[in-house]
C-alpha cells in the first residue's frame, strides 16, 4: 500500500472515530462493565444537605421572573436552597428586579468584567457545601436539584453535570433541527462516559460542584464550565451525570448566531487544550485521559483539520480502486446534502433531515474560525449571547 493510501486510511479511521467509533467502543466498555461489575444498590433515605444556586447574569431582566420562580418551584427544601446573582455590569434593570425577590441575594458592581470575574467573586461568599451554576435563560427540572445532591452521596463525586436540552419545533431551522440533534446525541455519550469513569466536562447551564474543591479560574478563561469540571476531575474525583436533571433552553434564532456561539467555544476549546495540558499524559490519568482526547481533543484539532485532507487525497486516488471510488461519491454526496440545506435554510424551506450534515459541516467551520481566533487573541471573555429563537 502507497503512503497516500495509508495517510487516507488513518485519517479516515481517526474522523470516523471521533464522531462514531467512540461512540460504539464507549457502549461496548459500558455492557461489559455492566456485566463484570454490577451496579451496588443505591441508597434511598433522605439526603438534602444545603445548596446554592449561583447565577451570573448580564442584562437578563426578560429572564428574571421566569428564573426566579423556576427556582421556586424545584423539588428541595426551600430553607436548604440559596439564591445568589452576579449582575456585574448589567445596565437594563436586572438588579433591581432581582431585590423584589427577598429569597435572592444580589452581587452587582457597575463594572463589567467578565463572567470568570464575577463568579470567582462569588465563590468567595458561598457557605454551603454545594454549588449549583446555572444561567439566567435556562430553566431546569424540577427534580434537578434533588437529583444533584443525590449524586453527591458518593465521596468520590466532585462535579454533577446537568444534562442540556434543546426545546424543539416543527418550526425548527437548521440551527435548532442541528442543536437538537447534538445536543441528544451528547448527551447518550455523557451518560456513558459518566457510566464508565467520569463525564468528560460539563454543560455551563446546569453543573454543580463541592464548594472546597473550587479553585479561582484565570481571567481570561472562554469556557469555565469545562475547565472548573475537568480540574475537579484531575484532583482525583469523578464527574457524574444523571440526565433527569436538566437545563432546558430554546435553540439558536439562526444558523448565524449558532455559527458566532460555535466559534467562541471552539476558541475555548484550544484554549482548554492548552490550560489542561498534562491531561494528554494517559499514563497518568488513565481513563479519563482516554475519555478526554476521544470525546473531546480530536473533536478540536485532528478530526476538521482531516476533512478536507480526505477528500483531496481521495479525489487523487478515486480511479485507482472501486472502493476510492465509492468513498469519493459518498463523500460527494453528504457534502452535497449539506449545501442543498444551506440553499433551502437560506430559503426558509425545512427539511430537517437535510440539516443534519448542514450542522455537521457548520461545526467543524467554527472550529477553524475558532482556532485563528485563539491564535490572534481576538475572542473577548465577555460573552455576546447568541440570541435564542
């Protein structure tokens, strides 16, 4: 075999592992450690010890009310369940909103700056021995937080991460169809991921952590959630999941507020790659190596920087063997699907199932984009929310 054949090979297999073959080798490992290790009965007495929810908010006043009597209406004691905002910077009237509610305590200074700054902040007032983060425009279920501190029953758990819906309609455009989609599929391989050893990071809408193990986030940092849960992680302790504790939101407006949300977080995950180096040392970590660069690394790096190095280098080799060919046309068609959604998205035509590969191709894009972004240093640590349809 020619060394471009075996360059396309590997870069196939490493495409198709990252977005499919982890997810079929995660199932295996969990029916297998189903199997030789059966899960130990679960206790079931009371256990509700005292929690806050922090929310760090800019400019949310349409979102006051509905969170706040969100939160009101949780299944968990309600003299055990703190309420805090940071309105750092908000200029709309969130803060004074937020005093007509004498459960909730306010933080506000006038100067914005940042999300990482205020919650570090925070942190240093919290007195309960959990912590609950969450968004001003995500609701949550109603045995969310119930579910949380159950899980912190074990000692070996440090972060719950909620689980992140995505409220869907018929009336969906590609970007909600897409983020849907996503966002399911997500959530199957955290649920196994948790099932094997620990999730890898966790949603920003809905995650919780022991107060003791936080430890102040650098400034600058893009996606707190994911570095505040992967460090509690390589401190020793597991991140867990359930999804019946859930954050609920409505998708994207657009395919181009989804695309600006896509870019920021890819920026963030070279930035997290980076900041959490020593967790590519498998010999170490192990497990949870092994879950961080399947689920995540090669999602960043390797996995779109390969796309098109395999349809090049298949386009040189598609007359040489009919399984070149083959791939090729497939190939051709799947990227043809994507542009034929982009026409009919443009055309406010809805054919979900078209969207499908539309998304796929509009992730790995924003991975580019993000990747110079990071490089010139360009990504603000002030979050421009993507408007939600």
């Amino acid at each position: 075999m020619r060394t471009p054949e075996i360059l396309f090979f590997a870069a196939l297999f490493i495409v198709f592992y990252t977005y499919i073959g982890y997810g079929i080798l995660l199932y295996l490992l969990v029916r297998i450690k189903r199997v030789l290790k059966p899960s130990l009965r679960r206790d079931l007495s009371p256990f509700e010890p005292e929690i806050t929810i922090l929310v760090t908010a800019y400019n949310e006043k349409e979102f006051v009310k509905l969170k706040v009597e969100n939160t009101r209406s949780l299944d968990y004691p309600k003299d055990k369940l703190r309420q805090i905002w940071v309105t750092d910077g908000s200029n709309d009237s969130t803060p004074e909103l937020l005093k007509e509610y004498p459960e909730v305590t306010v933080l506000h200074l006038d100067e914005r700056r940042g999300k990482i700054a205020a919650m570090n902040r925070a942190m240093k007032l919290i007195e309960t021995p959990y912590v609950i983060f969450s968004d001003a425009n995500t609701m949550l279920s109603q045995a969310s937080v119930r579910v949380i501190a159950d899980l912190f029953r074990n000692p070996k758990t440090g972060c719950v991460s909620g689980e992140k819906r995505i409220r869907s309609s018929a009336s969906d455009g590609a970007a909600g169809a897409g983020e849907g989609i996503y966002w399911r599929y997500e959530s199957t391989l955290k649920k196994w991921d948790a099932e094997l050893y620990s999730a890898v990071g966790a949603a920003g809408e809905l995650f919780a952590i022991r107060t003791e193990l936080f430890r102040e986030v650098e400034p600058d940092t893009l996606l707190d959630d994911f570095i505040i849960s992967l460090r509690v992680a390589m401190s020793g302790y597991k991140i867990d999941y359930n999804p019946n504790a859930y954050a609920i939101e409505a998708p994207s407006e657009s395919v181009k507020e989804e695309l600006k949300r896509k870019i920021r977080i890819a920026a963030g995950g070279i930035q997290s790659i980076v900041r959490l180096l020593p967790l590519l040392n498998i010999f170490k970590y192990r497990t949870l190596s092994f879950q961080y660069i399947s689920h995540r690394v090669l999602r960043w790096t390797l996995a779109p920087a390969l796309l098109p190095f395999i349809f090049i280098v298949n386009a040189a080799l598609v007359w040489s063997s009919p399984i070149y060919l083959a791939l090729f046309i497939a190939q051709t068609i799947f990227y043809s699907l994507a542009a034929l959604g982009w026409i009919l998205q443009s055309r406010e035509i809805k054919v979900k199932v078209l969207f499908v590969p539309y998304y796929f191709l509009i992730m790995n894009y924003a991975v580019y984009r993000g990747f110079f972004r990071y490089l010139a240093g360009k990504q603000s640590v002030n979050w421009e929310r993507a408007k939600r349809g």
